[in-house]
C-alpha cells in the first residue's frame, strides 16, 4: 500500500496534536462525544446523511466524533492512510481476518500467536468453510509451501508471544504477494514505535490497544490500519454491521494515552534492556530472551526490521514450573497478571495461563518451557525492579 507523504511534524508532536477536531467552545483537551446517536436539522438531511451525500454522523456503531480524533492520531503514527478502531483487540484481529475471508478460502499463519488469534483461525474458520494452514513462523520456506490457490490471507505476530521469537515481515509480505494474498500483522509485542509493518510491505495491521497504547491498565480498545481501499472494502461495512464498535469513552482514554505513548514506551524499553543486561548471567536463570540483545538469535533480522527493542522479557527459569511459581510468588513489587504493556511491571506464567490449553507438545513448538516466565517492563524506577527481580530469583 502507499504510505502518505510523512507529516510536516515528528511523531512525538504528532502524538499530542494530530486528529483534533474542537468544538465551538475551544476546548483544549479533546472532548469526549459520550452520544449514542446524532440529530438531523431536517428530514431531507437525515436522507441524504444515509445516502451517503452528505458529511456527518448518525450512529456510533458507525461513528463518533471522539472514536474519529483517535483513529486520525494513531493512523498519523503507523503512517497507515486510515485506521478502524475496534471494541478490543479481539475484534480488530477478527474483523481485519474475517472481513477479508469468504467460504473455500484458506489463509496461512504463524504458529506462535496470541492465544484467541489462533482459536480464530483454527477453530472458527473451519466452521465457516475457511481453511488454515499454521507454520513455523521464522521458517520463510514453510510459508511459501503452504500457500494454495485459493490462499487470501497471512497473519503474523512479531515479536511472538511470549517467546519473543522474530519472523521477517518484509520476507513474508513477499511470498503473500507472490500468492495473490494479504499480510496483517498483530504489532502489540512491536509496539507502533519500534516496528512499522506498512513500510515493510504488510497490508494491514492490528492492535489490542488494551496494551501499550492505553499503557494504564484502563480499558480495553483495539485498531485496524491500512489503507483507506482495504478498511472501506474489508474492514468497514463488516463492523458497522456486526456491532464490535469500541465506546467513546474508551476511545476518549487511548487518545489520551497516545500523547504519552512515545514517553512510556521508551522508558520502559531502556529498562527492560537494562535489566536483561543484568539477570542475563544470573545463576538462576537458565535462559534470557530479550530482542535488544546482541546474543538474541535473530540479532540481524531485528536490526533490520525495528528501530528499538522490546518492553518484553521472556525468561526461563531453572527448576521448570517449580522454579517459576517459587520466583513468581516471591516477587514482593512485580505483580502476576496475564495482561501486559501497562505502566506496572507484570509477570505471567504462559505454561499454565495464557497458553494452558496447548498440548505440551505444541507449546514445545512455540518455545514455550514450563520455566517461562513472561515478564512486562513498567514504568518504576529500574533499581526497585532489578532488587525484587534478584531477591525472587535467589529463592529459585
Ligand atoms: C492482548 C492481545 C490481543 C487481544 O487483545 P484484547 O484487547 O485483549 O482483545 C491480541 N494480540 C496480542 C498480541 C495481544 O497481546
């Protein structure tokens, strides 16, 4: 897709500025339009409103003005023509997927997505007569020997969660459009500031703004970017008409955390690099991953393919489940929980939460141990964390 010329203003200022539209009262923050509905001067305007010859709102399900104010922001930082936003980050990876599927298509994706991702495309679309093909993700070959005839659709998550594993956008968009199909990527792990999947050739891009993009642990919101062809054809009518339409409210709160997301997430990837620095040879600690690291596996692709490392750590613990429950339980700052991105350091035990369902077997393919332990990065000082982090480890 073609990306639009780059805005006169860098990202940061873009962040707090773009997308606003004030009212006749000049107000200085962006107002929130908590409306379900919208009235017309007159019966003629109402018609023509429908028709689609006149300018303006008529429902939120459809949209609203401060749902707008958001999808203009964040479509000004993906450098996407046009954004969708979505009720959560469920319904983005759904919408974005289903709206570009029909009965006897078949899509292709990489095995290590997020939890309900792949229920989406392993379990639901079968049901609907679409097929699915799962490959390694990494594995550039495995993607070009799955492709079909009737292949669509490519669906991607890097870095993975939660093995933080890299895939070659740029590689993959070339053998979907050699197929005749599609790239989307899930960007949470990558986060718009370190990874632009739309200069490196994908087609549209999703995320569960519930992450980094609220980054307070508030709501839940996602977003759908790509160009104004693909979400008016795709994207549009599919959630206008189905109903996963995000609350304003909600919109009004990721708006608002956009103007802070360069802050949060640039604190919070200095520190995660500097507490990867120092467990990485930590007695305790049988494995370190962290895609800011010289010795992570695929050093070259990241450097090519994103512009900082990662909020994430994934690190596997000695002992095994033993280990990880002894280091989760001691850990007297960092909290479990299984939701990331937010300004709390959170730690998560894939094995037995997020990832339960999977046979050990196909956790196993996804490189997840039962001592993984998947830890986000937050906002606190990085000497209270990197002291809890040790004082739990030597309990291990
Ligand atoms: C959290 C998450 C989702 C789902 O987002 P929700 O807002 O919880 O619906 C999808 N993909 C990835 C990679 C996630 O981390």
């Amino acid at each position: 897709m073609k990306i639009p010329d780059r805005p006169e203003y860098q990202l940061e200022t873009r962040l707090v500025h773009e997308g606003q539209h004030r009212t006749a009262f000049g107000e200085t923050s962006e107002a929130l339009f908590l409306t379900q509905g919208f009235v017309y001067e007159s019966a003629e305007s109402a018609e023509n409103r429908f028709l689609n010859e006149e300018p303006g709102y008529s429902y939120t399900r459809y949209s609203n003005p401060t749902i707008t104010m958001f999808e203009e922001r964040i479509a000004s930082l993906e450098g996407a023509e046009a954004a969708q936003a979505t009720a959560t980050g469920m319904a983005a990876v759904t919408v974005a997927m289903m709206g570009q599927v029909q009965a006897g298509d078949h899509v292709v994706a990489a095995r290590a997505l997020f939890g309900s991702c792949r229920w989406i495309v392993e379990d639901l679309f079968p049901r609907f007569g679409v097929g699915c093909t799962l490959v390694d993700g990494p594995d550039l070959d495995a993607w070009r020997r799955a492709v079909r005839p009737e292949t669509k659709a490519f669906l991607l998550e890097t870095p993975s969660n939660p093995s933080l594993e890299i895939i070659d956008i740029a590689g993959v968009a070339k053998i979907a459009h050699d197929a005749g199909a599609t790239l989307t990527v899930d960007n949470v792990f990558g986060t718009p500031l370190w990874q632009k999947p739309l200069e490196l050739g994908a087609d549209c891009v999703v995320y569960s703004a519930t992450k980094h993009i609220d980054g307070q642990g508030r709501c839940l919101g996602g977003v759908i970017l790509a160009s104004t062809e693909f979400i008016e054809t795709k994207v549009q009518q599919f959630l206008r008409m189905t109903g996963p339409s995000i609350s304003p409210f909600n919109a009004w709160v990721l708006l608002k955390g956009l103007e802070t997301l360069s802050l949060r997430v640039e604190r919070q990837t200095e520190t995660a690099g500097f507490l990867a620095d120092s467990l990485h040879d930590h007695p305790k600690v049988r494995r370190l991953t962290y895609p800011g690291r010289p010795d992570h596996p695929q050093a070259d692709l990241i450097k090519r393919q994103m512009r900082g490392g990662s909020t994430m750590i994934a690190l596997d613990v000695k002992n095994g489940k033993a280990g990880a429950f002894r280091f989760m339980n001691a850990l007297k700052l960092i909290r479990i929980s299984n939701n990331l991105g937010d300004a709390k350091s959170l730690v998560t035990h894939p094995a037995t939460t997020t990832h339960q369902r999977f046979t050990p077997e196909q956790r196993g393919e996804m490189g997840i141990t039962d001592g993984l332990v998947r830890f986000s990065v937050g906002l606190e000082h990085r000497d209270d964390l990197l002291a809890d982090l040790i004082q739990a480890l030597d309990r291990v």
